[in-house]
C-alpha cells in the first residue's frame, strides 16, 4: 500500500462555494454530461454557435456544393462550432482526428420524390454513442401530414438521450403549404420545447421573431434556409441573434458561397463578437478577396491569375 498523505488543512474557510448556474437558457437542471456536451455545442463565452449544417443528402441526394464532402466542406470544418451531418458521411468522410462537436441527423426516411413528413427515427442511440456525438437531430413537422409520428420520433430521442446525457435537437419543418409567420413558429417552437427538446432549430422571420424566441424556453437557433446573396445573409443572421437566437445551423448560405470559408468567418464575427451587418460584409470581402488569390487552404473555386508579364515576342 501507498504511503498516505498528511490531512490537509487549507479548507479556504474565508472563501464562499460558488453555486453557479449554467450559462444557456433553459439548461440548468440537466446532468453533468448533458451540459457538457452543450457547452461544446454552444460557446460557453459568447452563449452562442455557428452549426455548418450538410446532412442535405439525406433526402436530396448530392445538392449543390456538397457533391464532394472531402473537397468542399472538409476544408470549412475547422471554421465551425460544430458539424450537422449523417452518420453516414460522418463514418465515411470526416477524419477521426476532427475534435469538434457532432450533430447526428438521427431522423429520415421519404426523398423529395415522396411525402417529406412521413419520417421516422434512422439511428439508434448505441449507434450515436459508438460515433461520440455531441446531439441528435430530429425533423419535427407541426402541421404536416404526419405530424404526430413526428412529434413522436422526438419524444422517443428526447427520452434515449436523456437516459445517456446526449442532448436532442428539435428542427421545425415547414411544408410548402404553411404560413411562415411568427404564429406558426410560436406553436412549433413552444411545442417541441415543452415536449422535451433540448435545442430548437427554426426559421427567421422579420416580423416578431423576437416573441419567437421569448416563448421557448430552451435556446433557438437560426436555420440558414435557401441561399441568399452573402450581404443578406449576414444581416438575417444579425437580425436573428440580436433578436434572442442563440446562434445560426447555416448550410448553402455557406458552402454555396462564392467564397464559404470567407463566408462562414464572417457569420461567426456576426454571431459570437456581434459584428454588424457591414462590418461583417466588409470581413467577407477581405476574406475573400485572399481566398481566391489561393492565399489560405480553401480549395477556393477561383484560381489565381496566370502571369503572363515578362514574356517577349519573337
């Protein structure tokens, strides 16, 4: 046996323990683990997080800008707060190496050939814990033709992954029938909420998106959409986190960019150190201005200029 040590005696009697409360909304009854793989999700320092979201293909198929994940996306990876993806593409293309946080797409079933509501749960939690994801992503579609499947597939995660501490993100759909309004992301927000999600991923809209925000109690965060010119695109992002979103799950406003790594740089200036909107444009430029010189690992679209200076006529 080990010799023991002396017992100590500075028990700091003059220094108060510290109850501290956990830093993201809604959060602070969940277990250790639980929080821990928030504050990886979500900037403990800014409150915020910049998802690079690419499980497009699993119902789209290889959209545009994600033909070649280890070409197009791998070099914006290190960028992110965190990646949103397949297992598929997560086992198949992202290195071991890569120490960010993963968000599993745990939800699937119809293409974009049939009825997208009809979805079920696509992976299972030992498989999410064999991978060491950070949460699991569920489609949650109020209002759509299978709307209470759903909803149940996301009970179902929420009740696994509180049992293993793997948080459940709830991201609101919304067919093409339904009115984006702030009425409709009020009720699929609150829902998804007050059934149990973790994190809620929804769209931004202009008008009273700040009462979207207030009434869900567990953090939101901004769904890119469609691509959008990179000007806009900032400014909604601005608008969103200044409105109460706890960060932005952008896609094609990313890595459909003219210039993404550029692109996704300046969303974080927005989200984590409150650029606004023409300071956050202005970044871009200059990052991108580099990107297509081939000054940074980008694997930019752009190559530089021939140098055709210097070459005599004969």
């Amino acid at each position: 046996m080990p010799e023991a040590d002396k017992e100590g005696k500075d028990f700091c009697l003059d220094t108060q323990v510290k109850n501290n409360g956990f830093f993201l909304k809604g959060s602070n009854s969940h277990d250790w683990g639980m929080k821990n793989r928030l504050a990886r999700i979500f900037n403990p320092k800014s409150g915020r997080t910049v998802m690079l979201a690419i499980d497009h293909g699993y119902f789209q198929g290889p959209t545009t800008g994600l033909e070649r994940i280890d070409v197009k996306i791998l070099p914006l990876a290190p960028y992110a707060d965190t990646l949103m993806l397949t297992r598929g593409i997560l086992r198949s293309t992202v290195p071991p190496e890569y120490q960010k946080p993963i968000v599993l797409r745990a939800s699937g079933g119809p293409s974009i050939l049939k009825e997208l509501s009809d979805e079920q749960l696509a992976v299972s939690m030992e498989d999410a814990i064999r991978l060491n994801v950070c949460a699991m992503a569920v489609q949650v579609f109020i209002g759509g033709e299978y709307e209470t499947r759903t909803i149940e597939n996301m009970t179902r995660l929420v009740d696994m992954g509180t049992r293993y501490g793997i948080p459940t993100l709830a991201v609101t759909a919304v067919g093409k029938d339904m009115k984006r309004d702030a009425r409709y992301f009020r009720l699929a927000c609150r829902m998804c909420a007050e059934l149990g999600a973790h994190y809620v991923k929804t769209y931004y809209i202009p008008k009273d998106f700040e009462t979207v925000t207030a009434s869900c109690p567990v953090p939101i965060v901004m769904a890119g959409g469609k691509k959008l010119p990179e000007k806009d695109a900032l400014k909604m992002s601005y608008n969103a986190v200044q409105e109460g979103a706890s960060g932005v799950d952008m896609g094609r406003n990313i890595f459909q960019s003219k210039a993404p790594i550029a692109m996704i740089q300046a969303v974080a200036g927005v989200v984590h150190d409150n650029l606004k909107p023409k300071e956050a444009y202005e970044m871009y430029k200059d990052l991108k201005s580099k990107e297509c010189k081939g000054d940074c690992k980008c694997g930019g679209k752009k190559k530089p200029a021939k140098k055709t200076a210097g070459k005599k006529k004969k």
